[in-house]
C-alpha cells in the first residue's frame, strides 16, 4: 500500500489517498491514538470513490472513532471499463429509455463485477489491518451485491450495513440465505430503480438471526441523514 496524499480535515479525521497495485483507494481515520474498528465503506458500482455523498458518510463515521476506507473496483469510478462492460451500458441505457426489462443486462455486467471485486476487497483489507492505528473487527457499509458476496466470502466481515438500492444479482440473492453476521438494511421506499417487493424479499431471504430494516419515502438518493447515526449506532453495538 503506497499512500499518495493525505490531509488533516477541520473536523479532525486524517484523509489519505492510496494505491494498492492498481487499486486506487481512499482511507480516513480519527484523532484517537486507540485502534480503531475498520469499516469498508463500498460505493454502488460506477460511483466514484470520491462521490461527494460517500465522502460525507465516511467523515462522519470516522468522526465517530471508525477507520473508513474505500476503494475503486475494477470497472468502477476512473478504471477502464472493458468492451463488454461499456457495450452492456450503453445496452442498459437503450433498454431503460424504451421501457424494455433490463435485469438480464443487469445480470450480464454486475454479476462478473462483484466476482472482480470481492478479490480485491480482500486484498485492501489484509493492508488496512496491517496499519497501525486500525484493528478489528470489521464492518461493511454500502453496495448491497458485494456486501452479501463478501459476508459469505470473508470470515473477518463481522457485520453489515446495506443500501437496497441497485440490482442485485440472483447468485447474490441465493448467497443471502448463507449471510449470518448482524444486519441492517436501508430501504427508500420510492426507489424508482429498485423495486420494493424485491428488497422485501431479499430482508426476508438473508439467514442472520439479527436483521434489521429501515424503510423511508423517497427516491433513490433520499436516504435521510439521521440514518448515518443509526448506522454508526448499529456498528457500535457489533464492533465494540
């Protein structure tokens, strides 16, 4: 890990850029000398790490004592995208403008992706372990499909926290049953690109005996800011 920049941000939380390889990542941590719990805080797929809304969740949840950090999947926020990526997009785009179905040009790109990414996932958090200053155990805070991927695939993962917007692949919704870690599930009942009955559905597929569902109205982006507190408040109960 090869850190590029860092900076001392005015509520206290030290910001450094990254690079793992040709993993480009961003990591914020808080004044306290005491390690702190590490939070892997995934953006949805195609969102840049820097995307202003998740900058503002991980300071604040830094603020709080958490290690945060997050990287650029392949295929994700400046990293190339191969042909068969920008073809399924553009086919995604055509499909949606016409009001055809597009899960199955969901299936053929996220599916592949979160398979791409979990291995690099993994790979930032064996680095971020070895700073000092970061201990475990560790959350996970975003993308609904690598979230549930990386439940089941790594052991250290000792609770989540999800968004239920964006598609989640059917290898994903199979995989929930396998989930058992805490669980706190972020539902925006008007999600115009999330259907409600398949969030619902996914909530009730996961097989932790501690779940939780948060539903609000709104759109897609309309996630009130109070539910960062109970998300920090979810990780304090299971990282603590």
């Amino acid at each position: 890990m090869h850190f590029t920049s860092e900076q001392r941000l005015d509520d206290g939380v030290l910001e450094r850029e990254f690079t793992l390889g040709e993993i480009p990542g961003t990591l914020w941590t808080p004044e306290s000398a005491a390690p702190a719990p590490l939070i892997l805080m995934a953006h949805n797929n195609g969102l840049r790490r820097r995307e202003p809304r998740l900058v503002a969740r991980a300071r604040r949840t830094a603020a709080c004592g958490y290690a945060v950090a997050t990287i650029d999947a392949a295929g994700c926020g400046d990293r190339p995208r191969s042909a068969g990526d920008e073809r399924a997009r553009a086919d995604l785009r055509r499909a949606m403008r016409a009001g055809e179905p597009v899960d199955e040009i969901f299936e053929s790109f996220i599916g592949p992706l979160v398979e791409k990414a979990v291995p690099e996932w993994r790979t930032a958090l064996d680095a971020l372990l070895s700073l000092p200053g970061i201990g475990g155990p560790v959350g996970y805070s975003g993308w609904t499909a690598l979230g549930i991927r990386l439940a089941v695939a790594e052991p250290r993962i000792a609770a989540a926290g999800l968004f239920a917007g964006g598609y989640v692949p059917r290898a994903q919704r199979e995989e929930a049953r396998q989930v058992t870690v805490p669980l706190l599930l972020l539902l925006q009942w008007d999600d115009e690109g999330n259907p409600r009955q398949r969030a619902l559905d996914l909530f009730d597929a996961f097989g932790t005996k501690e779940k939780t569902l948060h539903a609000n109205l709104g759109g897609h982006t309309g996630t009130p800011w109070f539910e960062l507190d109970d998300t920090n408040g979810f990780f304090g109960r299971h990282l603590r």
